[in-house]
C-alpha cells in the first residue's frame, strides 16, 4: 500500500496534481512539437529558443509583474522565432548563428534581471523553474497554447513531414517551404514558453527533445515516435514529480523538482538507450 | 606583471579570455562545432558545483565532468537514428539538472548564479597566470596541429588518405574547445560563455574568408569585446559577463551586416555590368 500511496497518493495535493496536469499538457507538445523537431534536427534550434525567450519572460516581468510574464514571452518567442527562420541558411553556418544570438539575447535577459527591481523570485528560479507553484490559471493558459499549436502541427503534419525528408521534393510538390519553417519555429517557441513557464529556461529542452529521442530509439513511422514519446514523457513527469515529493517528505532532502523532473527524462533516456543497444547487440549475435 | 587593482586585473582578463576565445573560436566555426562547444559549456556546470562543494579548485572540477559527459554523448552520438545533436541536448540537459540538484543538496552556501552568469571582477592572479598558460598552449597547438586540422576541416577523406586519422583531429579539437571553455567559464559563465566563443571568430570569418587571416583577427576581436564589455559594464552598471556576451553578440551582428551589405553591392555591380 505504502508504495502505491507513493505513486498516486501524492496527486491528491493540489500544488502537486496542477504539475502533473501542466507536464501531462507539455507531453502531447513533446510528442507532435518533438517528432517535428527530431526528423527536422532542430535541437539546437529548440534550445536556442528557450534561450530567446529568457529576456522576454524578464522584460515582461519588469514592465508588468507575473500577470506580464507569458505575453512577454510570448512575444519575444515569436520575434525570435522569425528572426531564426530569416537569419537560417546565409554564408556563416547556422550553428555559429544560432548560438551568437541565443547568447545575446540570453545576456538581454540578464541585465534586465540584473537592472531591476522587480524582480522577487530571482535569477535561479528563473532558470531551474517553480514547478510547485503552478496555479490553475497557469494550467489554463498552458491548456489553450498547447491545444493552439498542437492543432495547426496536425492540420498539415504530412507537409511537416514531407518538407522534412526531402525538400526539393516537397518544394516540388508547392509545398511552401518557408513558411512552413516559420510556422514551425513559431511553435516550438510558444511550446518552449510554456515548457520554460514551469519547468525553467535551462531545463525546458530535456522535456521538449528526450521524448521524440526515446521515440526514435523504438521505433521508425513519426506516428508511432510521437507514440511513444508521449507514454514517456507523461510516465517520466509523473515519476519525476513522485520522487522530487518522496524525497523532500521522506527524506526531508530540497530538492528542486524541476531538475528532478528532467533527470528523471535523461535517466530514463539512457536506461532506453542501454536497453535497446543491448536488445540489438544480441539480436545480431544470434543471427550470427 | 599583475600587481594590479581588482579593476585592471579584470580588464586584464578579460582581454586574456577574449582572446583564447576567439583562436578557439574559429576551430569551432570552421569544423561547426558550436551547439557540441555549448553543451560542453553546460556540462562542466554541476563539475563546478561538484568541486565547490568538496572544495578543490573549480577548474579542475569542470574539466573532469565536461570529459566525462563528453565521453557519454560521443557513445550517444554513434546510436543510430539518434545524432550528435540529440547527444548534445541530452547532455546539456543533463548537465543543468545535475548541477542544480548539487548545489541544493549540500550545505555549503555556493553561487549558482555566479557559474551561469561569470564573475570577472573577481578574477585572482591564478586564474589570469591559466588564461595565459591556456592561450599559450592552444597557440602551439594550433601552430603544431594547424596545418592537419585544416586539411581534415576541409576534406576528411584524402587527408585521411595522406595519414591524418579524423578521429585524432577530432579529439585534438574537442580537447581545444574544452580547455578554453573550462578556462574562460568562471570569467563570463557558462551559459554566456558561447557568445565570446563563437562571436568573434564567426564575425572574423565573415570579413576575411583567409584561414590565418582568420585566426590573426579572431583573437584580436575576441580581446576588444572582453575589454569594451567589461568597461560598457562599469558605465552601465550592468553585468559584466552579460555585457561582454551581449558586445561580443553585437560585433558578430555588425560584420554579418556588412558582409550582406558587400556582397548585395557586388551583386548589383555585376548586374548592372552584365545588363544591356
């Protein structure tokens, strides 16, 4: 009994069943958003913007306070999003791009904090997030964005797919090809607001791209990844949140649960990543 | 040599540091190695805290963790299906949530912040004497190596054929990256680091296209951002290691702006030649 109460028990608190509902939003984003960011190797792109997102979240605090935090980022999402999509595929390579601008918008962010005086909660809980002081508000707001987005990825899912695997055909076929690429960076970037809104800047990425991974490592149709990346990362935010709150209780250890949370995501991403290696290593072995 | 205020000892290093950033910096830009340099930036962040906490010198302990989270994602990154890029978004991840989950365990009052978002001006004269034994050393590296780097930078396959082994310039590289990212983290932070990394080297490839000239001007832009970075940020009042990423941002900008605007102007030059 004493390890099932662990398990569901938990959620019967209030200020740990909102999470839960918020991460069980983000893995249906972390699922389609994930499957599109995986078979396009947008990685980098997803982390940059969870980077450029950093002064709009401070920005909006500044000007605002919590109420301006979303639209500020939102904003700023979008802005950094097009700039992305407009910058991508001249002379320099994109990665340099890429992390010169994340960087700098990233310093912004910072010397806003650092300028500041309305600023309660503090850098680092900017970066590492306030899981358990999400409200239904919150829950709400990250419902409608989510549903938003992931509606428009599945309305033209086979375009998003088709322009990722080959282009020229695609672009053959008129698929229009840039603006797609903008429709898509646009929603990562509000996928990553509300990713960063609760979990953090720094740890919004193990949430957006471990599960499209995990996915990959099973399986090979982009249905069936989003498939199982939505299984994972629903069961990996559960479990996550069950042992940021069974070791602060039990073990009366701090630990911050968004960091929890997407340790829990990179170690079941290597447990899946053993296995799988271990499963084809013997497959082989016995054919031979 | 550095009987010097907190002040000038900063601008001293931040110089030093902008400097190894920007030779290393074009290592990283012609081999593209920016997103694998900023999930190493990330993943030397809980060897940091890690270090804090015992109490060995924080450099070491960054070293040690970039290794080894590096050793894992090279594994990851041979899996099929999953990619380097897949690697270094685990890793990074991974790097973050392990260093948060240090700093909250221990008891030892430590500045996270400080890691992240650098502190110059607390720079000593042991970390101003690793600066110049980091630049001196990626100096004759790169002078020794330089040569063979280029050629398996630009074609792998026949500079394989002449005996240069991909996989030796490879880790010659990485190890390159990751010396300067261990030495220069403290200085600007690990997450503003990249700025400095990559800035000044991608806008010296944007005004030069000539590999030494490259590596002349890099460094020579990298010390100008940490110096006006540094200066901007006592006027301002702002953060230092903020400022300095944010100038270093700015200049990368500015030459990708000129470099568009040449080559629009040559376009309409050859045009108009070309027209009737």
């Amino acid at each position: 009994m004493n390890v099932l109460d662990a398990l569901f028990g938990a959620f019967a608190a209030p200020f740990l069943l909102r999470p839960l509902l918020v991460l069980g939003v983000v893995a249906v984003a972390a699922a389609v958003l994930g499957t599109l960011i995986h078979v396009r190797k947008l990685e980098f792109t997803t982390d940059a913007i969870t980077h450029a997102v950093f002064p709009g979240l401070a920005i909006g605090i500044a000007i605002g306070g919590d109420d301006a935090l979303v639209p500020g980022a939102l904003v700023a999402a979008t802005v950094a999003a097009g700039l992305l999509v407009l910058l991508s595929g001249r002379g320099v390579s994109e990665d340099a791009t890429l992390a010169v601008i994340l960087t700098s918008c990233f310093s912004v962010g910072v010397i806003v904090v650092s300028r500041s005086t309305a600023w309660t909660g503090g850098l680092t809980q900017l970066l590492f997030g306030k899981l358990l002081t999400v409200g239904w508000d919150q829950v709400l707001v990250s419902t409608i964005v989510i549903a938003a987005v992931v509606t428009v990825a599945g309305l033209w899912w086979r375009s998003f797919i088709a322009r990722a695997f080959d282009v020229r055909a695609a672009r053959a076929q008129g698929v229009p090809v840039r603006a797609l690429d903008l429709v898509l960076a646009i929603g990562v970037s509000w996928v990553v607001v509300i990713a960063v809104w609760s979990i953090g800047t720094l740890l919004a990425v193990a949430v957006l791209v471990i599960p499209a991974a995990v996915g990959r490592l099973v399986r090979e149709s982009t249905g069936q990844i989003a498939l199982v990346a939505f299984g994972f990362a629903l069961v990996a935010s559960w479990l996550g949140l069950v042992i940021a709150n069974w070791v602060s209780v039990d073990a009366n250890l701090n630990l911050p649960p968004g960091a929890t949370v997407a340790l829990t995501f990179v170690a079941g991403y290597l447990i899946a990543l053993v296995a799988t290696s271990a499963i084809r290593f013997t497959r082989r072995s016995v054919h031979v | 040599m550095f009987e010097l205020d907190y002040f000038g000892r900063a601008l001293v290093e931040a110089a030093l540091a902008g400097a190894l950033a920007g030779l290393v910096g074009v290592v990283i830009v012609l081999r593209e190695r920016a997103f694998t340099a900023m999930s190493l930036t990330h993943a030397t962040f809980p060897g940091a805290v890690a270090a804090a906490i015992i109490g060995a010198p924080v450099v070491l302990g960054a070293a040690v963790a970039g290794a080894l989270l590096l050793g894992v994602s090279s594994l990851i990154a041979r899996v099929r299906g999953q990619g380097g890029s897949v690697a270094s978004a685990v890793m990074l991840s991974a790097g973050f949530a392990l260093g948060a989950l240090l700093a909250a365990l221990t008891h030892v009052p430590i500045d996270v912040e400080a890691f992240l978002t650098g502190n110059v001006l607390a720079s000593d004269a042991a970390q101003l004497w690793l600066t110049v034994a980091a630049l001196a050393v990626t100096i004759l590296v790169l002078l020794v190596a330089g040569p063979r780097l280029l050629a398996s930078t630009f074609d792998t396959l026949s500079a394989s054929r002449q005996g240069i082994s991909a996989w030796r310039v490879e880790a010659v590289s990485l190890a390159l990256i990751g010396l300067a990212v261990v030495v220069i983290g403290p200085v600007i932070g690990a997450i503003l680091a990249i700025a400095l990394l990559v800035g000044p080297a991608a806008a010296a490839k944007s005004l030069t296209r000539d590999v030494r000239t490259m590596a002349l001007v890099a460094p020579a832009i990298g010390a100008a951002c940490g110096v006006a970075g540094l200066v901007a940020s006592r006027t301002f009042d702002t953060a230092a290691g903020a400022t300095i990423s944010l100038v270093a941002g700015l200049v990368f900008l500015a030459a990708r702006g000129a470099d568009g605007l040449r080559s629009t102007v040559a376009r309409r030059r050859a045009e108009r030649v070309l027209a009737p």
